[in-house]
C-alpha cells in the first residue's frame, strides 16, 4: 500500500462513519498565545473544546501537519537519531466533539488497523489509563472493559499519569487516554522478548502509532477536576509511524513518504544512504526531515528570521545544513534543491506548497548562502580560538566560548566539540550546558504570565461579533478573568455581542470605553486593547479592582472609539488597494507575507526579490490614489463559501486558517478580491490620500512598504510643504528652491578651492621659515618649533615637505589646532638605528604634556591632546631630547 493510499483509505474510512474531512491548518497556530506552532490535530479545534464556539460538524477527521520543535513537544533533538519522531508529521485525526464516545472511537480505531489496513493482531498493543490516587483521577475502567474483549487482557498494557492521561494545559479539558502500540521486530527478536516489555521502552521497532483520547474532565485553576458537560474524542495517529507499520519497515525513512527525497540527497551528495546510525545516515535523515518542516512552514507563510517562529525555522534550516555540512561534506546550497522533489509529491494532499514551489526554493536556498558564510566566519573563528588555547598550553575550550559559538555563528557543541577533537583539544560540555540552561531560564522569565480561572458572570449560546456594522452595543458580560503579566494587572473580559474588532489578520485590536450599570450605578472602564484567544474574542481593562464591578453589572454599554477605527480602516482598505496595485505593476508573484495595519500608519510585507524602484512605487502610489478618487462601493459578502470564494478571484493568503465559510472583501471585481476579516471604509473615497513612507527589504525575497493615508498623509504632506516655505524663505528664493540650493553648493565648492590655495600658500611660507630655523646637533639636523597650521594633515604635510628637503632631519613640531594641540615627530635613520630611538615613543612621551596619546611608525608619529597650554612643555622637553 502506498503512503497515498494509506491517507485516503484513512480519510474514506471515517467518511463512510459520517465524519466531515475538513483540510489541515496551516503549521503556524493563528491567535493562540500559548502555541507557536501547530503541534497536534487538536490544536485547531481547541474552541470546540472549550465551548467557544460551534463545530461544522460533530464528527470531524481530517489530517494534519504538525510540527514539534518548540514548548511542550519538542522532538527536535532526537530527529535523525531515531527512526520515527520528526519534526513535521501528519497527525492522521478523527474528533467527535459531545457526540460519540468511548465505544466508537475504540471500535473504529480496531476495524481500521486490522480489517482495512491488515496490521497483524498479535503485533499490537494498547494501554489504558491506570488511575492517579494522588490526582483523584480514577481507573479508566470503562476503555479496559471496552478493549479487553476485543484483545484480551494480555494484549493490555496500564498506562501512568504520564504517557496516558492527556491535557490541555494547566488548566482546561483533559482525560485519560488509550494507546495502540505496534511490534514490528522479527519472529526471532519477537520470540526472544515479548512485545509487551518494549512497550514505552523507546524501542524503535515497537511504537505508539495511535493516541485516543478521551476528555471528560476539566480542570480548575486551584488543580480540582470536574466532570464535562459534553465529552469529546481526540486521537491522533503518525501517518509515517504508520506507513512503516504497513508497509513492513524498520524505518520511517524506508517509507516512500522519505525514500524520494533520500534518492535526491544520495545525488547531490554523492553518498548512499545505509540507515544506519552512521553521522553520514544520521545526516540524511535529518535533512530528509528538515527539509519538510523548512518548506512546508515558508508554504505557509512563514519566512526565517531572527525572532519567534521565523527564528525556529531558521534554527531547524541551520541544523540540517551543519549536518551536511559537517558529514556529507556539502558546501554549497543544497536544501533548496529537495525543494522540488517534496512540492510535487504532496502537490495533492498540500497544493500550499507545490504552488509556491519557486517561491519556498528561493527563499532556502539565501538562507544557506548566507548560513554558509557564517559557517565559514565561525570556522575561522574555531581555528583562532584554538591556536589561542594550544598556545597558552592548554587543552579545553570553555563552557562560555562553545554556547557563543553556538548562540553567534550556529555552532552547534557537538561541531565545535568534533573540530576540537581533531585537534586534539576537548570542549567543556558541563559549562556549556550551564550557559545554555541560563538562557532558557532567561527566556522562560521573559515568557511568564499568570491567568486566573474564567469567571462565568452570564450563560450564553455563544458570543457574536457585531462590529462590522455598528461601533457601540448594548449587551452584558459573559465571563471575565485576572491576568498578571508583564504589563501587570489585567482584566479580560468577553461580551455577549461586542462591537470591538480582535487583533487579528495585522489589524490592530480596538479601544474604547465600556460602561457598566449595577442598580443605580454607573461606571466608566477604558478598554486599551482587544485580542483574540482562539476565537474567542477579549477585551483588555487596565484597572485594578474591577472583579466586584464586572460580577454585579447587570448590563453593559460597549463603545469603540470610532475615529481611531475609522483611521484603521482607512487603512486597511488602502492595504488591499497597495495589494492589487504591486500585482499589477510588479506581477502576480506578488504575494502578502504580513502586514500592519493601525490607526497611524500601515506596513505591508510581500514576496519580491528586488528593490522596487522610485518609478514603480510612484506608478503603484498613483494607481491607489486614482482608486481611492474613483470612491469604489465595499462589496462585503459574510459566509461566503471557501470554494465559491475562489471562484470569485479572491486572493488566498497562505498561511491563514481559513474555515469553511469566509468573507470577500471586493473593491471593484476587476481590481482587488480579498478573504478578509477586518474592517473597511464603505467606499475608497473616506482613505482620502495615500503616500509611502518607505521601502526596503525585511529578509531574503520579502520588501516592506510603509505608508500613511487619511489625515496621516495629510499631515505628513503638510510637514514637508512646510520645510519648503521654510526653505525659500532661508534661501529668499520664493520660486525656484532646487535651483537656489544647487547655486550654493556651487558656491560653497569655489569658496573652499580658494581657501585651500590661500592655506597651501601659507604652509609654504611658513615651511621657507621654518627651513631657516633648521640648526645641525650632534651630527644631524633639527627642528622643534610650534607653528600654525589649519588642520592635522597640513602639519603632516609639512613635516614630510621639510624631510624632503633637509636630509637627517629630527624634528618637532606643535600646533594649536582650533583649541586642540597637536605634535609630529619625525626622526633620522641614523637615529633609529645607533640611538634605537623610535618617534612612536617619542610622541607618546612628548604627549603626556598635553594630556593626550598617540603614535605612529619609528620615523614618524602624531599625538593628539586635550590641553594646548602643555604645548610649550612639550616642545621644550622634544628639544632637550634630540640636543
Ligand atoms: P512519543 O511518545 O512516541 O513521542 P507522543 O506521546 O508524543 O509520542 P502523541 O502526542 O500522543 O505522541 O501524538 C499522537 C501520535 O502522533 C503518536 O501516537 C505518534 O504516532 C505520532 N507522533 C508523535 N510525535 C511524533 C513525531 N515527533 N514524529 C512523528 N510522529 C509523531
Ligand atoms: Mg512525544
């Protein structure tokens, strides 16, 4: 069976048990502060769990690109090492959110495994949850009693805390859960040790495939459980764990998920992969992994930077080209070139990627340029360090020197550790571990924040949005919490119909004020932000002390502050007029890589891979200012059908979680056609003026653009018109300023030639003067005289004029150069070499007078100094040196 018969017969088969097969999220998670990244099936759906919101159906299945290299699952290090953890998979899902339960899940999970896809009976395995006294968490009798006529208690192993009891975090839905574990050993290793022993023995040929979970528990800030209104079902099952399963593998990199991307790397390396744990094997396999996690992250709108999930990309990026690197001797770009291989072969179940393909190419292959070239630089910097140590005698590199190696040029410890072997030194892991611990310790401070449990003030049937058409709102409080953070006290508060737009899509959240009435009371709160959590949408409150207050108001008045949204909107709607004009001036390559959007200003990021020139941005400024003249009607359409969507033309954004209904955002069906969820002027002509601000590139392929529109450009415009009044004023050139400043320049050029001969003339006086001065002492010629000069290079140049003419001159010159002293010295051969004097000595010698410092070569040296009155001294103690 092929990978791609292994994902349908998955997806058919809840099909045919009334699941909806709904599409993968996009690997970064959207509007959820405690996910960077996508790392389960569930994780798109976490709403429906908490009771945010409504699912499109009550079955659901679907699968899923996951990646695990940040936070709570974090599988980075063992990739390459081990055969079945990567760091981006396909978690194959099925969900019943309050529908069925237990018996199903487990059922089905069985007819699949053994009747479609024909795992052999006696080769698995499943746990259930053994209870927690200490958790008051109880036996999880009912899956045992479930399971156990199906594969008899032998075949049933009981599962801790750890491996199988599931939650959400801290706080929140959790339960306990059923693992199915396949043996894949031989008869003669199966006969030698039973499968059950290896089960959670990190043995890589007897695996967890398949996690069900079972969420019937939530779970309270102060640590209780209490039981679920609605349970749900969770599982997750490793398609690559499970391909290797079906197809009869030891490997997950033997699956024809990997063996295409591994024939490409054997050519460009020229080396066979042999599967063993060889650093060159190993090396294949993490660049096999790498390289899915790499693109399909770019695929999906993200691009390796220096911060967040950008950083985590890139840190994946630079892992796999160390390793090739290092072990496959590869030193030039190579990722880029699997790109290719990987696109077409998921063309079908992940078009994302297949149709960025060039795009995602481009991108890898500057990363590994530049990465290369900073291997380079720290290679270089290895080398030194190490001549540094062998020199002193010793033979470690220090803990602290490894981690900066490690956290400046992406050494990793275990290269630098490697290079230093060969060379016979050793690196100091204990220390370095310990600077690498501090680190992580100082991130998680930065991190930490606190939440206290949502207060339920009102039951509702869900919240709604009402903003889109109204900026005010009578309703109440549906629920509230305090949070501590960085900012320090908060309080968060969900109504039951808000006006308040959401952080979301690059629009920044709405404030505003919200009044409260309890009895005959009223009072006033400001809210300073609004943010999405999941889709749940909270307002942000400032004050301190407001729990009495948000419990007992029996109704709530919500008030946006509509002259900042209408700025913001302006704003946004100008965004997607700057969109639809750079695909048409610069090409449909164009495409949104983020975006900015606030009440001041906006900010739009886009694949490109050349500066805009001025020409193009005038062309792209004046083809938004016609659009915002021509006053083109919103066409806004809510719940449009995500196919009917694309139909229309609208521009998909990769990399957003698009649910199955969306609204298009239309100004002009020919011009611009968006999936938005922001808001937006009725009509273009409320932007009033559009203007950039600026261009310039964010990394490799991505330009930004900053502009102003509204009352912003209008100011910005009436600022620079009032630096030209201000100008031809200055310049008494009330036409022409251009005209006026370049007959200055000019001016200003002559003036300075003349004043440069008028100074060459004096210098050459004064060097006549000065040659009279000249006296012969012991054998040679010498000069110490304080002169005038007007800068440091005319007392350099008389110097070296005076040396030209006068053979075995010594000599000494000071010179008070606008309130700064100064010296030259310049010394004959002859007393260089029998009186081993050296003027770089003598400078900083004559130097100390004038409180100041400097050097130079043994014939010749200028000082500097901070007091002209040592000037004299100075001279005085030059002449007495050279007699
Ligand atoms: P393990 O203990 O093997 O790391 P897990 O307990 O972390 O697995 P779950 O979080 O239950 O796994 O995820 C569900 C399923 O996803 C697992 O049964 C497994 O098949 C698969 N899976 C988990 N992590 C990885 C990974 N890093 N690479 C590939 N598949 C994975
Ligand atoms: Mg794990």
């Amino acid at each position: 069976m092929t990978s791609h018969e292994i994902r349908r017969h998955f997806l058919d088969f809840f099909q045919s048990k009334q699941h909806l097969i709904v599409a993968s999220a996009p690997l970064v998670a959207k509007n959820d502060p405690t996910l960077m990244f996508n790392n389960s099936g569930m994780a798109q759906f976490k709403d429906f769990f908490l009771g945010n919101g409504n699912p499109p159906s009550r079955r659901v299945a679907d699968t899923q690109k996951c990646l695990r290299v940040s936070g709570k699952h974090n599988d980075l290090e063992d990739v390459g090492f081990d055969t079945y953890h990567h760091t981006m998979f396909e978690m194959l899902g099925n969900w019943s959110f309050g529908d069925y339960f237990k018996k199903e899940a487990i059922t089905w999970a069985w007819e699949l495994l053994t009747e479609v896809y024909k795992l052999p009976k006696d080769r698995l395995y499943v746990s259930v949850f053994e209870g927690d006294q200490k958790d008051n968490v109880p036996f999880d009798q009912e899956a045992f009693d479930l399971w156990e006529p199906i594969v008899g208690k032998d075949r049933i192993i009981y599962g801790n805390k750890k491996d199988n009891f599931w939650e959400m975090g801290d706080t929140g839905p959790c339960g306990p859960c059923s693992e199915i574990h396949v043996d894949l050993r031989s008869p003669e290793e199966v006969a030698q040790t039973p499968g059950k022993d290896l089960v959670n023995a990190d043995h890589p040929q007897v695996v967890e495939i398949w996690n069900l979970v079972f969420m019937q528990f939530n779970r309270k800030a102060d640590g209780s459980l209490e039981p679920l209104p609605a349970r749900h079902v969770d599982t997750g099952m490793g398609f690559e764990r499970l391909c290797m399963a079906i197809q009869g593998k030891k490997s997950n990199y033997d699956t024809d998920v990997f063996t295409g991307t591994i024939g490409v790397i054997e050519e460009v390396s020229g080396m066979t992969y042999g599967g063993t744990m060889d650093k060159a094997d190993v090396t294949m396999r993490v660049i096999a992994d790498h390289i899915r996690a790499v693109s399909f992250a770019i695929g999906d709108g993200l691009v390796p930077s220096n911060a967040k999930a950008g950083y985590v990309i890139r840190r994946i990026l630079r892992r796999a080209i160390r390793y090739g690197y290092s072990y496959l001797n590869l030193t030039e770009p190579f990722m880029t070139k699997l790109v290719p291989t990987l696109a077409a072969q998921f063309a079908d179940v992940f078009p994302e990627l297949n149709a960025q393909r060039d795009f995602v190419a481009t991108v890898i292959r500057e990363e590994e340029i530049s990465f290369l070239r900073t291997l380079g630089t720290g290679l270089g910097r290895l080398d030194q360090i190490i001549a540094d140590l062998s020199g002193r005698q010793e033979s470690v590199i220090p803990g602290e020197t490894v981690f900066e190696l490690n956290d400046t040029f992406g050494f990793p410890a275990d290269l630098t550790a490697l290079i230093a072997r060969e060379k016979g030194l050793s690196i100091d892991d204990a220390g370095f571990q310990k600077a690498l611990q501090e680190q992580k310790a100082r991130s998680r401070k930065d991190a930490s924040s606190s939440a206290g449990d949502w207060i339920d003030v009102n039951e509702v049937d869900g919240t709604r949005f009402v903003g889109y058409d109204q900026t005010e709102a009578d309703t109440f409080i549906v629920k509230y919490r305090k949070v501590q953070n960085k900012q320090g006290t908060q309080y968060q508060i969900v109504l039951a119909e808000t006006p308040f737009y959401a952080e979301s899509g690059g629009q920044i959240g709405d404030t505003g004020v919200l009044v409260l009435t309890t009895g005959e009371q009223v009072r006033m709160i400001r809210i300073v932000d609004t943010k999405k959590e999941n889709d749940l949408s909270i307002l942000i409150a400032a004050d301190k002390d407001l729990d009495d207050l948000l419990e007992s108001a029996t109704s709530a008045h919500a008030v946006v502050d509509a002259d900042r949204r209408m700025l913001t909107s302006s704003n946004h709607s100008a965004t997607h007029l700057l969109h639809a004009a750079l695909r048409d001036v610069l090409g449909t390559h164009v495409a949104q890589k983020g975006s900015y959007v606030g009440p001041d200003a906006l900010r739009f990021d886009f694949s490109h891979f050349s500066k805009v020139t001025d020409e193009q941005l005038a062309q792209v400024e004046r083809i938004v200012n016609e659009k915002i003249r021509q006053d083109i009607p919103l066409d806004e359409k809510r719940n449009v059908p995500i196919v009917q969507a694309k139909e229309l033309g609208a521009t998909a954004l990769f990399g957003e979680k698009y649910g199955d209904f969306v609204r298009v955002i239309t100004f002009d069906p020919a011009y611009s056609v968006e999936l938005c969820g922001g808001t937006h002027v009725p009509a273009t002509g409320h932007i009033g003026l559009f203007k950039f601000t600026g261009e310039g590139s964010v990394s490799t392929g991505i330009r930004r653009i900053e502009a102003k529109t509204s009352v912003g450009a209008e100011a910005l415009v009436n600022e620079q018109m009032a630096v030209i009044s201000e100008l031809k004023e200055l310049l008494k050139a009330p036409k022409d300023i251009v005209k006026a400043v370049q007959s200055l320049i000019d001016e200003r050029i002559a003036l300075q030639k003349q004043v440069d001969a008028m100074q060459n003339e004096k210098v050459q006086q004064l060097k006549n003067e000065l040659l009279t001065k000249i006296q012969p002492v012991n054998g040679h010629m010498v000069l110490v005289e304080r002169v005038d000069v007007p800068n440091a290079e005319a007392l350099k140049q008389l110097a070296y004029d005076l040396k030209a003419k006068v053979d075995n001159l010594a000599l000494v010159l000071g010179a008070d150069i606008n309130g700064k002293p100064q010296l030259a010295v310049m010394l004959p051969d002859s007393l260089i070499q029998d009186k081993h004097m050296n003027a770089g000595q003598v400078v900083k010698e004559l130097a100390k007078n004038i409180k100041g410092g400097g050097g130079g070569q043994p014939f010749f040296a200028t000082a500097g100094g901070s007091e002209s009155s040592g000037l004299d001294a100075a001279l005085a103690q030059g002449k007495a040196l050279l007699g």
